[in-house]
C-alpha cells in the first residue's frame, strides 16, 4: 500500500495559516474515481481515501508508515518568503518606475 505524507496548505477563506502545522498521512487512490450515473457523484470503490490520519511531525508519520510497512512519499512544500510592505513605499521618490510615465 502507498500512503502520501504532507502538510496542508492554507485554505482561500484564512488568511491565517491555521491547521497548517501538523502533518496528513493520506493513502493513494487504489481504483479511479468516476461519475456516479444517476446523480453524477465521483465516487470510487476504495473507502481508504476517505482516510486522513494526522501527525505532529513528519518524522512520527514515517514512523509509522514504516511500522505498517506501507511504502511512503513525503511531499515537502516551499518555505513562506514575508516581504514587508509600507503603505508609504507607494509615494517615495526614488521608487523605479513602470510603464510610460
């Protein structure tokens, strides 16, 4: 079995980074999901990707994937770069300029 271990993003609707700290163990999809053809539903024969087991840190989720002897990927994501804006930085003198002014 093949389990993905990853730290979920920040929803669209926070502008906070809550629920972004712990690590997901999730199982990869062992059937296609497909429309379901009276109510057009995606639905899939495997109920294990309804599964999302949660972590500390990623090293607790390898554990036990290791544990289980499930093969594993972990997905790293890119670290946040803050650049910090002023609102008086759009009236300073020296700023470049763009476009044709």
């Amino acid at each position: 079995m093949q389990v993905r271990i990853y730290q979920p993003a920040k929803t669209a609707m926070q502008s906070g980074r809550a629920k972004t700290q712990s690590w997901l163990l999730e199982y990869e999809l062992a059937t296609a999901r497909r429309p379901e053809p009276l109510m057009g539903w995606v639905s899939s024969g495997d109920t294990l990707n309804q599964v999302k087991l949660t972590f500390d840190s990623a090293d607790e989720a390898v554990a036990y994937a290791q544990r289980k002897g499930w093969g594993y990927e972990v997905i790293t994501h890119n670290d946040r770069i803050v650049r910090p804006k002023n609102y008086a930085d759009n009236f300073r003198a020296d700023r470049p300029r763009v476009g044709r002014f």
